[in-house]
C-alpha cells in the first residue's frame, strides 16, 4: 500500500482550498443603514424586525450574510456621511436605506431631506450595489404642507431611480394598541414580525435578483 507524501497532501489540500474559494466568496451581504426603528431600540435585539429577516434569509438556505449598521437617532447626514465607509468595509449586495423620520421630527427642510438621500441612494448604486428605500411619514401636527411634503420625498426618490419603494414602514402598526411603545414612536416587540412583513414584498425581488447575478 502506497503513503501519500506530507508535500503531496500540502498540495492536495491547496487544490481543495483554491477549488472552495468560489463557494466562500458567492456570500451575498445586505446592509441595512436605518435608524432606531432598525436597531432594535426597546425591544430584545433577537426579536426585531432585521433579526428576524436574518432569520428567514438563513432558513431559506441562501448564502446571505445580514448587516445591521442602524444607529438609535440617526439622521439622513449622519447616514451619508457613515455610508462611504460601510459600503467599502462590507462590500454589499444590497442596501436598506431607512432614514429620515428622525429628520423629519426634527423639522429638517424637505429638499434636504431628499438631498441626503439621494446622495446615498447615488453613492449604493455607484458601487453596484442595489438601494431599497423604506419610507415614512409624519404625524399630522406637523402641518399638512410639511407632511404632504415630506411623504413625496420617498416617492419621488423611488421614481427617479427606479428603486423598489416600502411606502410606509410603520403600515397597519402606528397608533395601533400594543404595537407602539408608550412613547408612541417606536413599534414594540409584538410589531416586529409586521415591519418585516412591511418590508418583504418589496426586497424579496431584489434580494433574488441580486443572489442570480452574483451566481
């Protein structure tokens, strides 16, 4: 019987490693650039809404890898100016953009508002990377002209980049009992599993999209 040399195996084991390096590196990532309605802000992290998406991403057996880089009280400037730096370190497939209600509880002006995220939304797409933009809106005691005005932001966005659009993320959950913390912003932990279902219709193609490229 014949021994296999300790080069001979060295080499072999090289084939191998170069032969899966394909496999290791067909990981897709989807980086999710939100605020605290994204980072889990009162609600255990393991239940919220992008925990839950990595949840769904890993049992449907796919080889995406979910980064979650949402700040509690981030705005649209303090996500464009973190982006460039994310975008390189993690190299994304895709990108969540939910941003914007902080600035509009703020009463930031809508054109920059939209500013802002068209910087990011340019920024995504320069890297080959595909944005989808989550939406919001805010309450009414704004005024009707700041509100309509701020609403149109995402849309608008959406239309001129032809970018999948969630329209509103907190749907069929703001000023609903028992899904809204008592601070009446924040969605609680009962209301995570209907952000992501918010969510889903509008990434699942894009996610699918992005997973056939790269295969």
């Amino acid at each position: 019987m014949h021994t296999v040399s300790a080069s001979v195996r060295s080499f072999l084991l090289l084939v191998l490693l170069l032969l899966a390096g394909p496999t290791f590196a067909s990981q897709n990532t989807l980086l999710v650039v939100g605020d605290s309605l994204s980072a889990a802000y009162g609600v255990p992290s393991d239940t919220a809404w992008v925990q839950l998406l990595r949840n769904r991403l890993e049992q449907q057996d796919t080889r995406w890898q979910v980064v979650n880089a949402s700040i509690s009280g981030e705005t649209t400037d303090g996500g464009l100016r973190r982006l460039p730096d994310l975008l390189q370190q993690h190299e994304p497939d895709v990108v969540v953009i939910e941003l914007g209600g902080n600035d509009g509880l703020r009463g930031f002006p809508p054109d920059v508002i939209e500013s802002n995220l068209s910087s990011m939304i340019e920024k995504v797409k320069a890297t080959g990377a595909t944005p989808v933009l989550v939406g919001m809106k805010i309450p009414p005691n704004y005024g009707q002209r700041y509100t309509s005005a701020f609403s149109a932001i995402y849309r608008d966005l959406s239309d001129r980049y032809n970018i999948a659009l969630v329209p509103f993320f907190l749907q069929g959950i703001y000023g609903k009992d028992g899904l809204m913390q008592r601070d009446g912003i924040h969605p609680t932990e009962k209301a995570q599993p209907l952000l992501l279902e918010n969510v889903w219709p509008k990434l699942e193609p894009v996610v699918s999209e992005a997973a056939s490229r790269a295969s």
